[in-house]
C-alpha cells in the first residue's frame, strides 16, 4: 500500500462502518477446527487535514484497510462491536477456546 492508496481507503471508511474478518485454524493430529471472527468498526468523520496527518505518520503503510486500530488510527474509531484482537488480526479469545477443546 501506498500513500495514495492508504488515503484513498480512509476517505471509504471515512463516516461509515465497515467488516473485519479473520479466520482461525487448528490442526491437531487428525482433528481440524476452524472459526471466522467477525468484527464492525465504525469510523468517525475524518477531514482531509486528519488523513494526511495520519498517512504521512507512515503507519497505515503495510495494514489492511490502511490504518492501526492498535496505534494512532485508534483515535477515528468511533466504535466497534466485537473482538478488538479480530481487527488487530489474532482473536485471542477464540485461539483460547480452540485449544481447550483439543486438550
């Protein structure tokens, strides 16, 4: 991803709420779990000053949707329902019950 890349999916997100989804899959010996996780963000209203602030901070570059709810792009979350490791990309709560049942 790019600067005009990252800028461009902001401004997408930018007032709306969008979808997060991850999968998580076990493999224990000859038994086999898998869980998709799914997660809503929904984005403030973000001016054109506030994403080229955040784009030229360098931290959308390399991140799905362009932006880290785990670092600055925090601050334009308006709310989430669900898992916040799903956005971040590890449901940790699932990997958890996962291996309960394996054990």
């Amino acid at each position: 991803m790019d600067p005009a890349d990252a800028a461009r999916m902001l401004r997408l997100l930018s007032g709306r709420t969008h979808e997060v989804l991850t999968a998580v899959v076990l493999i224990a010996g000859k038994l086999e779990h898998s869980v998709v996780e799914r997660t809503l963000v929904r984005f403030t209203i973000l001016t054109d000053s506030e994403i080229d602030w955040y784009v030229a901070s360098g931290e959308p570059m390399g991140k799905a949707g362009g932006y880290g709810i785990q670092g600055r792009g925090a601050r334009f979350i308006d709310r989430i329902e669900g898992a916040w490791s799903t956005v971040v990309g590890l449901p940790v709560h699932v990997v958890h019950r996962l291996l309960s049942e394996v054990e």
